[in-house]
C-alpha cells in the first residue's frame, strides 16, 4: 500500500504545508510501501495536528 501523501504525476510528498519531492530512497523504503507509517513527513502530518486539537489542562 503506497502512501496516501503521495502524488504519482510528478512524484511528490504533499503531506506538509509545503511541495516535498522524496529522494528514490524515500520513494522505495516509505511512499511505495507499508513502511510509510515510519516516514517522518508522514507522521509529522499526523501527529501535528493531533496535538494542535489537544486542549492543555491549567
């Protein structure tokens, strides 16, 4: 299962604010396969948000 971040015209990463294009590293070891849970990028995109919605107990 490749990532859901990943663009296949022009392979790139649109998991933050901004254009990203992987190395074929990244390509082969996180976008294009089940390993992309590991992918900084993709877990940046993940775990930021969720930590944005958080509310901070006083």
């Amino acid at each position: 299962m490749k990532c859901p971040h990943l663009l296949t015209l022009l392979p790139s990463c649109k998991a933050l604010d901004r254009p990203y294009v992987p190395s074929l590293f990244e390509l082969d070891e996180y976008c294009c396969a089940k390993a992309h849970r590991k992918c900084p990028l993709y877990l940046k995109a993940i775990i930021e948000p969720a930590l944005e919605s958080t509310p901070v107990s006083a």
